[in-house]
C-alpha cells in the first residue's frame, strides 16, 4: 500500500522536478556531513574557543530580548502574598514605585501599617489581611480582589508568602511541623493561585512563584521547608503546562540564602531549643547535647557563610517575571544558587551522596553514632 501511494505521487512529478529533488536532497546530506566533518576536525583549543563564542553570542541575544518590557505597566495590577516583610514588602514597593496596582496581602496589621507608611502608594496600594493557610481567607482575597478591579484585569499573582520551619532532623520533628510548614508554602501556593486563577487567564496573564535551591538539593536539616518546595515546584511545573493553552506563563524563582526575618538567627535559635527541649528523652539520648549544641553553632556558621545580604537580587527576579516581554520559566539567583546549589543538582545521586558523605566528617556526630 505504501509502494503504491509513493509512486503514484512520483507520476505527479516530471523527471526534471525529481532529478532537482535528488539532488537538493544530497546537498543537505553533503551539508550536515560537512559540519559534522568540521566539528571532528577541531582541536580542543578551538572547540573551546567556538564554545565561548556560542555562549557569548546566547548571553548577548537573551540579555536584549529579557530587557525588552511589556507596554502600559503602570496599568497593569498584580497580587502578592506576603507582604508584611522581606521579599514581598521590597517587591510591594517596587512596584508601587513604577506605578502598579498592588494588592498586598499581609498577615498581620502591623504589616499593613509599615506597608503603607513605607510605600507612601497612595491609591494604588491595596493592603488586607490575608492568611494563605486558610481556605476561607483566599476565598474571600479572591472575591474582593474582583472586586475591587470591577472588570479590569489582574496581570500577575505571586506566590511570596512562607516560612522556613524548624532547622533540624527529622528526629526532632513531628507530623504536625511538616504539615504547619507545607499548609503555607505549598498549600498556600495552591490556595493563591486557585482564588484568582480565573481573573489571570481572563487577562492571559502571570503566575509567579518562590520555590528555592531547597526544591533542587536536600539539604539535612531542612526536611519540612525542603519537602514544601519540592511540592510548589512540581505544582507550578505541571500549571505551566495546563494554562499554556489559555495564554497564561507560569515562573519559579530558585533563590539561594538571603539575609531576610525568615532566616532571622535569634528566630531559629529560638526554635531549635524549643524542639531539644521538647523532644522524647530517647531522642535526647541518641544524640547527645554536646551535638546538639555544636549543631547550633554549624547552623549559625553556614547561614553567615551563605547568607547573600542583596535582596533586592530576589526582588529583580520577581519584578522581571512580572514586567519583561520574555520571562524566565526558572530563575536562579544568588551565586550559591547558580554556582553550587543547581550544578549540585545535575550530579547523578551517588556522586550527591558522596559529597554529603565527605562533609560529614567534618560535622557533629550523635553521640550513639
């Protein structure tokens, strides 16, 4: 059957169309023999030198098109959780400063007071309380965004708001830590973008979301804030695909360590002796408080290491997934993140495991260990 429908197309043709076809055909053989002829022939010098060039000439073309800006931002509204503080208040602001719409959603307050004395937004501030733990005050943030836009579009919601958890092992951790920590970073998302969903594919717009390099590696220690933000990163890779169709663009940031409340060191010490103190005198046993004390210390070493004191770099992050023509569907910002964290990341698991193994002889042991 096959046979027959090619020769009845090659009658369509006269001999000179099927000579032309031959010989064209050829041509883009000979063609892709001869780059692959030329690649081979290359020295290690030179493939390096070609390499650089490619490279070079990619970050030149993608720097020009993602300073390109879409038009009439001052028009555009956006929607932020988790403005009381850190990323979400600096991004408020931002925004507000080009002339954006806001509605900031706070937890507290207080929040909402230091937003507003802080931003000087005028009307085109619109702080409320919003808890994204709870269903029935994404619900309403939903209903009063709408609103309040009476018809206008909403271009963007970012998913900001969240907590780090307990910075210590599984051991010391309860089912509830885990749940405490996923029903705002991960559920939260969830609930956000759920409640305003509808008015960003109205308007074709933009999801924006926080995950973390803790959504690329495991680090020990973080096993609630680390599950959350592989669970927000798998949410916002599968909504990337499912409202590509109505023309909306879904963007994770993957920050490294900032200097922010969230990893405030009187807070975490504060916590982790909660938890010691707190935990079954079992656990206690196994670990000893000679390790629990040099665990403190280790915690307290890395974050002053790591910890990148220019936020604002999470903040150009947000506002170019927000602004520019050609967003990032990933952003990796920090140098941890883009150095260490997601090369890490690329690393087959046994590689991973022997790394995490080396370093352990240079960290605490439990005392029965």
């Amino acid at each position: 059957m096959v046979n027959k429908t090619l020769n009845a197309a090659a009658h369509n043709f006269d001999d000179n169309e099927v000579i032309l076809f031959a010989i064209n055909n050829f041509c883009l053989q000979g063609d892709m023999f001869w780059i692959i002829g030329f690649i081979l022939r290359l020295t290690i010098f030179e493939a390096i030198i070609y390499l650089g060039i490619t490279f070079a000439l990619f970050l030149y073309i993608r720097s020009y098109l993602e300073k390109q800006q879409i038009e009439n931002i001052k028009e555009k509204a956006v929607f932020i959780t988790g403005c009381d503080t850190g990323f979400g208040r600096d991004l408020a602001i931002k925004c507000l400063e080009n002339g954006m719409t806001v509605f900031a959603g706070c937890l507290t307050q207080n929040g909402i007071n230091n937003l507003k004395r802080d931003s000087k937004g005028g009307n085109k501030l619109d702080a409320f309380l919003l808890n994204v733990s709870e269903n029935k005050s994404c619900e309403e943030a939903g209903i009063y965004i709408e609103k309040k836009l009476a018809g206008k579009p909403l271009h963007a919601v970012v998913n900001n708001a969240g907590i780090t958890g307990k910075f210590l092992k599984d051991d010391f951790l309860d089912i509830e830590e885990y749940k405490k920590v996923c029903d705002i970073n991960m559920f939260g998302v969830i609930r956000t973008t759920h409640c305003v969903k509808r008015l960003i594919k109205k308007s074709r717009g933009r999801v924006v979301t926080v995950a973390s390099i803790c959504a690329r590696v495991g680090l020990p220690g973080i096993g609630p804030y680390t599950t959350a933000k592989y669970g927000v990163s798998g949410y916002c890779d599968v909504l990337r695909q499912e409202l590509r169709p109505f023309g909306v663009s879904v963007h994770i940031l993957e920050p490294g360590f900032f200097e922010t409340p969230l990893i405030g060191r009187e807070k975490i010490n504060r916590e982790v002796q909660q938890a010691w103190a707190e935990a079954p005198p079992q656990v206690r046993e196994e670990y000893g408080e000679t390790y629990f004390n040099k665990s403190c210390e280790t915690i307290n070493f890395f974050l002053n290491r790591v910890s990148n004191k220019d936020v604002y770099l999470v903040v150009d992050a947000y506002y170019h997934a927000i602004t520019s023509k050609w967003p990032r569907s990933r952003y990796q910002v920090g140098w941890d993140s883009i150095l260490c964290f997601i090369p890490f990341s690329y690393l087959p698991t046994g590689m991973q495991d022997l790394v995490f193994a080396s370093a352990a002889y240079f960290l605490p042991k439990p005392a029965q260990c």
